[in-house]
C-alpha cells in the first residue's frame, strides 16, 4: 500500500460508488445511508474511487469494510488507525466493535482489541474492545507512588482473595496543594463484568479509596466519567 489515498468523511455522492461493491453489506446500507447524514461515515479514497469506509459513532466502530479487490493491503489498518487518533483527540478511553463476520475476529485483535463474549454468550457473536491508554504530565510536587486497582463488585462481598482485572502501579506521581496528579490515566474497562467495578487506590502503600467506582466518594476523590460511560481518572483530590 502506498500513501496516495485520502480518509475523509463522507458525502451524498459517495453513496453512488459505495453501492455499487458493496453488495456483500447490502442489509447495512440503511445504517451506512443513514451514517452520511450523521457525518459518521468515513471513507478511504484512491485515484478517485472508494476503496473502503467504516461508520464512526462517539465510542463504536460499527461498520468497516474494504473493497474485495483492495483487501489485505493495509487500508483496513489505515482507517482503524485513523479512526482511533480520532477516539484519542476527543479524550475516549474505551473504543467497542462487533466482530462481524467471524473470520474479522484475527484482524481486531491485531489492531490490539480484546475479544470476548457477552454474559452466557446470549447472542452468539464475539465483540472487541480496547483501551486507548495515554500518559500524563504531572505538576511539580512531592513525589508520590500510586497504585490503582480495579476489581469486580464481588471484591465487597467475598472472604476469598479475588484479583484484580485491572492494574496501574505508577511512580513520579505528583503532590501538591491537596491534588496528586498521576503519571498516567487510570481507565476502568469493564465491559466483560457483571455488576458494579470497583476501585482501590493506594498511596505510598496505604489504602485511601476502596469502594464502588459509580459512587459519589468517588467522584469527590477524582473519579470522572467519559462520552462513552467509561470510568477514569487522571488526579487523586484528598
């Protein structure tokens, strides 16, 4: 794959040559349709042709699809990683997709998304995700070692030892003026749990936080919530 393409949103006149490969996808086209009105349709264009496109909404990649004689040359890649330096500027933590068809389930996860089913696999298709990590700057202060742990609501009830599904041990964290700031986000992505996360957080080895991340304690000590309902935070307030 060379560079002389262009990814851009759609317009009503790329429909004319979508439609025209896309038959593959023909139950899509309403969505497809309905995503160049919402501005969620974008498009990878070559020499003026459609090689490929993927429907963006704010936290899910709904539809990606590539021109069956343009395939296996990176443009999939291309407008994944497209799509996922959007995800990043617009401050998203957490980024969804269904594997559909099955045989997509290989190239999702060498994009780096987890795969997995939903509870009791009640609809039988497999869905990915992943975590759109990112570092901090922290503010001159005292220097402070954080660790961060996320746990599944059963933590709360349960005398056996339950490990956590999520960990950030992170150094060089910042103190000053009641605020810590952290070196790096801290993210909750439990999509694959039941019930209520839950997160502990450590200073220096001692707990100060354990409790259900949706609560309004944990708001108070810095706990804040993204456009696609993940959980993170970036400052420990005391």
């Amino acid at each position: 794959m060379d560079n002389t393409y262009n990814i851009r949103t759609a317009n009503e006149n790329d429909l004319f040559s979508i439609r025209e490969w896309v038959s593959e996808f023909r139950c899509n086209l309403n969505i497809i349709e309905q995503s160049v009105r919402d501005e969620q349709l974008i498009v990878l264009e070559k020499n003026n042709f459609i090689v490929g496109f993927l429907v963006l909404t704010p936290c899910e990649l709904l539809i990606l699809e590539i021109n069956s004689k343009y395939r296996g040359q990176g443009y999939g890649k291309a407008l994944v990683e497209w799509a996922m330096a959007q995800y990043f500027e617009q401050d998203i933590n957490v980024v969804n997709v269904e594997c559909t068809p099955e045989t997509s389930v290989s190239f999702w996860k060498h994009m780096g998304f987890e795969i997995f089913e939903k509870p009791n696999n009640w609809d039988g298709k497999q869905y990915g995700y992943k975590v759109l990590e990112r570092d901090l700057k922290a503010n001159l202060g005292e220097s402070k070692h954080v660790l961060i742990e996320f746990y599944p609501e059963s933590i709360l009830h349960s005398n056996q030892e339950i490990p956590p599904f999520k960990t950030y041990d992170m150094e060089n964290c910042m103190a000053s003026e009641g605020v810590i700031d952290l070196s790096r986000r801290a993210i909750c992505s439990y999509i694959e749990l039941e019930g209520d996360p839950v997160i502990s957080i450590n200073v220096d080895n001692q707990n100060i936080y354990k409790n259900k991340i949706k609560r309004e304690c944990a708001e108070k000590i810095g706990v804040k919530r993204d456009k696609s309902f993940t959980y993170y935070i970036d400052q420990i307030i005391q």
